[in-house]
C-alpha cells in the first residue's frame, strides 16, 4: 500500500508556504480540532494536518463528515485571516476552484463547483470544504476539506447513495493519494496567492466556468425558508446572488442547495 505520510507528500510538493508542516495522523477527531489547537500554539501559516481517519468529522451547519480510514484525503489547512475573515465565502470558493481544477488535471473528469462548498462529479458530492473562524488573539481560519478519494460505491452508507461519488469509482481506477494531495495544495497555494494580493476577481471567471449552477434554476435551503430562483452568480465576497421568482434579486451567504432539484 502506498505510504501516506509527511516525507512522500513533502517529496513532490512544490508549495512555498502550504506544506512548509504537515501532521499526519492516524487516527483523529477531526482535522480542524487539531488545526485550531497547533494556530492557538502559534504554529506558522500554511500549516497542514492529515488524518487517515476521523472520529467526529465535521460539516457545515453542524452536520457529521463521512469518511473511512486510508480511502480519503481529510486534510486543514491553517490560514491568515487578516486578510479573509470577513470573507470566508470567498475563501471557500477559492478553494472550491483549486479542488476542482485539481480534480480535473489529475483525473479528467467533470468537476464543477456546486454552491458554496461542493465539488461535484456528474452531480454527485466528491468534496466538502468547510471554513471556520474564531475570535483568537493568533487571527488564524483553518480551511478544513474532505476527498472521497478511493472509497467503493458499497463504502457509503445508505443515505448517501446516489448522492456522494469517489474518484475511483468516476475513473474506475486507484488514485494515488500522495500525488493527488501535493497536487490539491499547490492549486489551494495559488488560490490563496491571489486572495491574499487582493486579485480575488481573477477566480471569478474560473468559478463561473466550473459551476455547476449557473443561470440555473434552483432550492436553496436556508435557516428558517427554503427560496427558488435563477442562480445569477456570486458576489466579490462569495454571496449567492439568486433572482428570485418574483424578480427581486436576493443575496445569499449562507445556505445550501437542494440536491434534489438541480443539476
Ligand atoms: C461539508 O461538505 O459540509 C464540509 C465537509 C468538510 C469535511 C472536512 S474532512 C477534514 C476536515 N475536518 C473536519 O472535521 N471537517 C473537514
């Protein structure tokens, strides 16, 4: 079996400041509890930390992460937030864009980018990112994301059939972890290049070619309503713009799109 550790993931990694440290461990909670505890440490920027398995794996809107060990990529990435704290939507795309685009190069398959933190094969969930900020002296955000890299159609568990895919199962062969992770931080580095000299507009044009639903009609599942419209695009901060049935354009920044009605 192929290691999965530091020094293989360091060998072909050619970042500047993701990957400078990386954790992997075996087994852990989750990635982005060990994330936050290394930057309330002061551990530098860029930082990554990987888990072959996660006990409680987290999602947004507080749900649960499925993931089974040594078949996925369970990865945190600590970040500066000075420059992105009020912008974590836009974080999130950033690195919607680079998984993407990683997925593309490496395997050829049709990755698109579901709003906001899905990355889709054929309308089916590969990928979930989620980004999370806390009120820390340090002014760190970790960006955590889960890759159903080589799980097998029978690994997931009932409720997400037909609704979660794994590279494996799309290109219907192994995918190395390894190549694949260095290749998904150094797309992820360029990303946060460009936010952090302030060109996040330059994503834009990639988000609109990736996305799998724009100019679409959609649900998006909010709170306390769910609304239909036309999905416009985002705005500089990675808000949802959605025209609304009645024509009044609405912008969404938190929120999720009803699987059952799009793509
Ligand atoms: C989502 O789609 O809701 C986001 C899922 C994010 C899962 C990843 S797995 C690595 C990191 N650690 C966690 O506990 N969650 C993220």
């Amino acid at each position: 079996m192929e290691e999965f550790s530091e020094d293989t993931i360091k060998a072909g990694l050619e970042t500047q400041i993701i990957g400078q440290k990386i954790y992997v461990y075996n087994k852990t909670s989750s990635t982005n509890d060990i994330a936050w505890s290394l930057a309330e440490k002061h551990n530098a920027e860029g930082t990554v930390i990987l888990a072959e398995e996660q006990t409680k794996g987290r999602g947004r809107l507080g749900r649960t992460w499925f993931s089974l060990p040594q078949k996925c990529i369970l990865c945190s990435i600590i970040l500066k937030s000075n420059i992105l704290s009020e912008r974590l939507n836009l974080l999130t795309i950033g690195v919607s864009v680079a998984i993407s685009k990683a997925v593309r190069e490496a395997t050829s398959l049709p990755a698109y980018i579901k709003w906001p933190n899905d990355v889709v094969i054929k309308g089916k969930k590969v990928c979930g990112i989620l980004a999370e900020k806390r009120r820390t002296k340090t002014g760190f955000v970790v960006i955590g994301f889960g890759i159903n890299v080589n799980l097998d159609e029978d690994d997931f568990p009932r409720d997400l059939c037909g609704k979660a895919t794994s590279l494996k199962m799309e290109c219907a062969k192994k995918v190395s972890r390894v190549e694949f992770a260095q290749k998904v931080l150094l797309e992820i580095e360029k990303m946060y290049l460009y936010l952090r000299k302030g060109e996040g507009n330059l994503l834009f044009d990639e988000w609109k070619e990736m996305s799998s639903i724009l100019g679409k009609q959609v649900r998006v599942i909010l709170q306390n309503e769910v609304v239909e419209g036309q999905a416009l695009g985002i705005d500089p901060d990675g808000a949802l713009i959605l025209r609304l049935d009645s024509g009044i354009s609405r912008r969404i920044t938190e929120g999720t799109i009803d699987y059952a009605f799009c793509c």
